[in-house]
C-alpha cells in the first residue's frame, strides 16, 4: 500500500530520478560528467540537484619570533590542528532554461558567512543574462574556480591577506582578493562560446554581510558607496570549465585569458577606497593544467580621515598541475605580493608543493601541500620583521574533501 502511495505521488508531480550529467554552475562542485541524485519533470523543464561538499584538514603552521611575546608564553607553533575549512550543503535548478537558482550553506561559517550562496540567474540568451543574490565577485582566476576543484587546498596568500600600511584604521586593512558578496551581474557568452563578460555591482561588504549597510560617497557626490566590478574573457578553444584538474576531464584542450576591474567606494566610515586590476591565463591540455595571475590594489583615504597618502600594492603567482596518472596530480605554485606598498622596498615570496588523489569511484579527494613563506629585498630588518606579521613560515595542510 506504502509503494502505490509513493509511486501515485510521483506521477501526480511528474518527476522523475535521474542521473545529472550537465554542468549546472553552482560554484562549489562540478557536475559535469558525474552520477548524482536529480529531480526532474518528465518534460525536463525543472531540474533539482541537491549537492555538499566536505572538507577536513589537518594543519600545521610555523611562526618566526617577530610578532610573538614570550613573556605570555606565545609559542612558534599556533594556528595547528585540525579544522573543517567548508562544510556546504546546498542545491542547485533550472526551470524551462530560462531561470537557474543556487543556494548554499555552510555549516563551519559564523554570522553572515553562514550563507554562502543564494541567488538566481534570469537568461535572456546566451549573450545576455542577470544575476541577483550572493555569488563570486568576478575578479581573479583563484576565486572563480569551482571550490572542490582548486589545484592547492589554500588559495595564494596574495590575495587572502591584509596588507600593510603606516596609519591605523577603525576598519580592517582591506585584502586584494573580494571573494563572495551580494549584489547584481549582467553576463553572457558570446562568439560561440570563445568571449564571455561579467559587469555587476556589488555592496563591498563581503561575504561575512547579507544585510544592506551602504550610503553615499562622501568622496564623489551623488555615488553610492558599492563596489563596482567587471571581468573579459576570451577562451580560443571554446568554454573553459572552472576547475584546476579533474580526472573525468584528461583528453580536452583548452584557454582562457582574462582582463579585470573593480573599484570599492567607501563613503562615511574611517577607511579607503580601493581599485583593483587583474590579469589572468590559464591553459589545460590533457593531464597538463598551468595558470598565471597578477593583480594590483590602489588605495586612497577617505576625505574624512584627512590623509593625503596613496599606496600601492601588487601580487601574483604562477602554478601547474600535472596527472601522472589517472587519479594523481601532482602540483606547485610560486606565489608572491609587495605586501608593505611599492613606496617600502621588499616582497614576500611563497613557493608551495604538493599532490591530490582522487579516490576512484567514491568522490573522495585527499591533498596535500607544503608553503614556504620568504621576504627578499628589505631596507631594514624592522621593514623585514613586519612584513610578515601574522603569516606562517612553514606551512603544511593535509585535506579530505568529499562531494556530492
């Protein structure tokens, strides 16, 4: 009697299981060419994809003394142990492929950052499509790739840190990277597939606030204080998907060259305003994946905070993977950042190694990477001590990810 109920539901809806093989975006997993649970309508106008990704590391960072206080028994070692970087459960749609939707959650978030995704992409064409919600700010390769399919298990330093500057704010000194944020995106593939834009307008805030804090410029009348960003693209061999090595995908060749920009405008609060500009490449051909990045950062003080200084900064880095076999990819990175502003000499350097195995037939990926953090061309050693204040010298991550 229970079967004849289930089954008189279903049909009732008309959907259907069936396995996902298209590439639905959703910025944490790719689905392209793997089994998965899906709910369909039998005239395949609704499709519903539940997906998670899981991930477990174990860390371990090493510190210089500089920046540490003995007398409060601050150890070299800190920051160790293990740690769950992302715990996402989310799903993803399409209805009459003119709307695709995305939500996501992740549990090890606090605050705002508890939601990491929500937001829906309304299509016009191929050439012309609005996002509106949570989603990826369109700047830098690093962040644009899909999460469970990073080549490293830590994104370049370069762009995840702070950088330096002589005068003490109330907000944070501000990162080259913007990750994650809320706001609304025109984008579209155009020239059967080979040129794809990205203009959107964002809050700035980061993906830490879903609420709606922002005002006017004080600096530029009549201009609401957002971050306002935009990205090119031209892929020759036609759509480059968003990973950095994938073992169902090792006999394709493709490309992508990128250009992008974005400036934050900051309006009463004691802070800056900051412009940012990205160049990126990236090829894969058969089991050879190699990526190249630079940025730069302007920053210039609000007129409330009466500074006149204007600072400089730039980064970047160079990294490959190779399988060298089915299920193995080894991997290296050198990375790099004028962290204390191109008026100070010196720049810190952070070469990387390590490997990834995908366990066959279950989803399973394990990494492992290695980071050396050096400084070259200081003036002073004080210049060089505060360099790098809060980042390990030695770093080892070891990560279990699995997804669905």
């Amino acid at each position: 009697m229970k079967k004849i109920f289930l089954i008189t539901i279903l049909s009732a809806v008309t959907l259907s299981v069936s396995a996902q093989t298209e590439d639905t975006d959703n910025g944490v997993v790719s689905l392209a060419g793997r089994e998965g649970f899906s709910i369909k309508s039998k005239k395949g106008d609704f499709v519903f994809k539940p997906y998670t990704l899981i991930q477990t590391a174990g860390k371990y960072n090493w510190y210089d003394d500089e920046g540490l206080d003995k007398a409060y028994n601050q150890d070299n070692v800190m920051n160790s142990g293990f740690a769950i970087p992302y715990a996402i459960l989310g799903f993803t749609g399409k209805v009459y492929d003119r709307i695709s939707f995305n939500l996501s959650i992740n549990a090890a978030g606090s605050g705002g950052a508890l939601l990491q995704q929500a937001w829906f992409d309304v299509k016009a064409n191929n050439a012309l499509s609005f996002r509106v919600g949570k989603f990826k700010t369109p700047y830098t390769h690093a962040y644009l790739t899909t999460l469970g399919e990073t080549l490293l298990p830590c994104v370049p330093t370069s762009l995840t840190t702070n950088v330096i500057m002589p005068h003490v704010l109330n907000a944070v000194n501000p990162t080259i990277g913007t990750g994650f944020d809320l706001g609304v995106m025109a984008h579209g593939l155009i020239a059967n597939n080979k040129f794809s834009y990205e203009a959107g307008i964002f809050n700035g805030t980061g993906a830490g606030v879903n609420t709606a804090t922002k005002t006017l410029s004080d600096d530029i009348k009549g201009l609401p204080s957002l971050l306002y960003a935009g990205r090119i693209a031209v892929m020759p061999f036609g759509y480059m998907p968003s990973t950095q090595g994938n073992p169902n995908n090792l006999s394709d060749q493709k490309m992508l060259i990128a250009l992008s920009a974005n400036t934050n405008i900051e309006s009463e609060s004691e802070s800056t305003n900051d412009s940012r500009f990205g160049f990126e490449f990236a090829y894969m051909k058969n089991r050879l994946y190699i990526a190249v990045e630079a940025y730069m950062m302007h920053i210039g003080f609000t007129d409330r905070q009466k500074i006149d200084d204007t600072f400089n900064y730039f980064g970047g880095y160079v990294q490959a993977g190779y399988f060298v076999a089915n299920q193995w990819q080894v991997a290296a990175r050198y990375d790099f950042m004028d962290r204390n502003a191109t008026d100070k000499d010196g720049i810190i350097n952070m070469p990387a190694f390590g490997f990834n195995y995908f366990i066959k037939d279950t989803n399973l990926k394990l990494q492992a990477m290695y980071q050396y953090m050096g400084r070259t061309g200081h003036e002073t050693q004080l210049d060089r001590d505060n360099d790098d204040l809060g980042l390990a010298t030695h770093s080892v991550t070891v990560m279990l990810q699995y997804a669905f």
